[in-house]
C-alpha cells in the first residue's frame, strides 16, 4: 500500500483533504503528523481515526528525530500543510511563522529527499506575491513580493524548494491557492469568525472600510486540484490554485449576515491592518483544471455547517 505523509493534518485544509484522499482512494495510507498548536484540532480528524489506512502522529516538522522515524517507513509521497498562516499573528510574532514555515519545510525537503519521496507538493499562498490593485493577475511567473512576515516566511519555504528541484532535480511541486473557505476552518479568519460573531449577535469587526478583495475557494475544491497536482504536475512547476470568484470583505459579511438572517448594524469597522494587501488574483490557465463550487453555493452550505456545529467551534472560542 502506497503512503502519503500529510503534514498540518489536522488543520483546516490537512483534515479535509485527509478525509478526501481517504474517501477516494482504497490503495493509499494516510500518515498525519501535526503538532496540535491551536489551530490544529483532534476534533478536526475524529472521523478519520478509525480509520485502518490512517494514522495520526503528534509532533512538529522541525524535529528530525521524529522526520527520521517516519520516513524510515518508506513514504511515496508528501504534501505540506503544516504553516504558521494567520498574518496577525505574525505581525505580532513572527519568529514563529519562520520556525515552522521555513525552517520545518527545508527539514522536510531533506529527509524526502534524502529517502527518494516520488513527489513532494509544497501548499503555498498568493500572498507570497504580494498586492494588486483593481485590475489584473498574478501568474505563476510573477514576482514574489510579500508584505508581512507570514507571506515572506511562505515565500522563502517556495524558493528553498525551488533550489531543491533546481539543484538535486528532487521532485517537488508548488502550489499557491486564493483563500479557502469551509468546514473546521479555525475561527480566526474572516468567513468563520463573522460567522459566529453573527451567530451570537456580536460586532463584525472589519479592518479599514472593508473594500479588500479576494479570491474565493471552498476547501474541497482546492483539495481536488491538490489531488490533480499529485498525480500529474510537473516537477519543478508552480500552479495557481483560484476560481476566478472576487469579492470584498465587506460583501463578503453583508453575504454572511443575510444567510443568517442578521441585520447590517453589527457591521463595525476598525484600525486597518499594517500591511494589509489591497488585492489578490490568480491567473488559474496553467493547472487545467476548474471548481466545482460556485462562490453562493459554497458560502450557503459553509455557514449552513457552522450553525449546525456549534459544539464544535464553541470549544475554540472559550
């Protein structure tokens, strides 16, 4: 049976394609290292843990004695969630984000290098790339610029795998997706946190006059390109992860509010953010491939799965 090494499995993004690879394929065993810092969850992974083909494995991507044990039982492929990734919190510590984001991933490509991985799927972020303003796109080839620490640590993990491919033609890929939404995300980024502030009646705080856009993705569709990746991207390759979907974060609550049937007054706008990004969009041609979530839908059955959830995030919050 093959295996996959899934590191941050028990994050946001990890969990679900954790469960989605488990659901897809029979001939895959899933290996989920995760320190369970807060924004990894036991809770996330629970469902999976019966699971004969899945097993989960406490520990950081920076200790090598725990790399060493792991890859002796001859891992086939790994894809690398794990990542300090909320800009916040890097603005206000970042050596952290430096640590696991760029440290953990070069310990990462040295023993999957070292132990012949078959191909190595580093998950990055637009951010890496900067800001935009209203108009165009951010290709694969565009120059990296990021703006805070978490974007600049995620920057530096992408160029030290590039070297790998460049320098031992060691088979890793790079993907860099727009921002996710769904089930189990941690209550700090901006869909479940207005979520649940509208849940409770609270004020939605939104940085500056809310007008920064993004790009939106449910979590399972990102898990399929990944998917795609694995099987048929090409070493030494960036893709762009996007559905081409934009909104601004002030649409984005008013959206929230009105599927929770809450009224615009708990909207309250606060400071900016320093380094807060205008804008970020991804030319997605090169992946070949396409969403199957539409923003509506997806949003709908995201705010669905929190109101229905909410021992799960009241955990979180207390």
């Amino acid at each position: 049976m093959k295996k996959i090494l899934v590191t941050g499995g028990a994050g946001f993004i990890g969990s679900n394609f954790s469960r989605y690879f488990l659901n897809k394929y029979r001939d895959f065993k899933v290996i989920n290292l995760d320190k369970l810092t807060y924004a990894g969850n036991i809770d996330n992974i629970r469902d999976s843990l019966d699971d004969k083909r899945y097993s989960f494995v406490k520990g950081s991507i920076n200790d090598q004695k725990l790399l060493q044990q792991l890859f002796d039982d001859k891992i086939d492929y790994v894809v690398n969630f794990a990542a300090e990734s909320h800009v916040d919190r890097s603005i206000e510590d970042s050596l952290i984000f430096t640590k696991t984001n760029t440290l953990g991933t070069h310990a990462l490509l040295e023993f999957a290098k070292k132990y012949g991985v078959k191909k190595f799927v580093q998950v990055s972020t637009d951010e890496v790339y900067g800001t935009l303003g209203r108009d165009g796109v951010f290709t694969e080839t565009s120059q990296i610029n990021p703006s805070n620490p978490y974007s600049a640590s995620k920057a530096s993990a992408d160029l030290l795998c590039l070297s790998y491919y460049k320098t031992y033609k060691f088979p890793v890929v790079i993907t860099r997706c727009c921002n996710n939404y769904g089930p189990y995300q941690f209550p700090e980024k901006l869909i479940p946190l207005m979520t649940i502030k509208g849940i409770k009646g609270e004020k939605l705080p939104i940085y500056g006059d809310g007008q920064n856009i993004r790009e939106w993705i449910h979590v399972v569709d990102h898990c399929r390109a990944i998917d795609m990746v694995i099987d048929r991207g090409k070493t030494g390759e960036i893709y762009n992860i996007s559905t081409r979907e934009e909104g601004s974060n002030i649409n984005i609550v008013k959206e929230i509010l009105k599927l929770l049937n809450k009224s615009e007054e708990q909207i309250e706008f606060v400071s900016d953010r320093r380094g807060h990004d205008f804008r970020y969009a991804l030319d997605n041609t090169n992946i070949g491939w396409k969403p199957v979530y539409n923003l509506k839908d997806g949003l709908n059955e995201t705010i669905k799965w929190y109101v229905e959830n909410e021992e799960w995030w009241n955990k979180l919050i207390h």
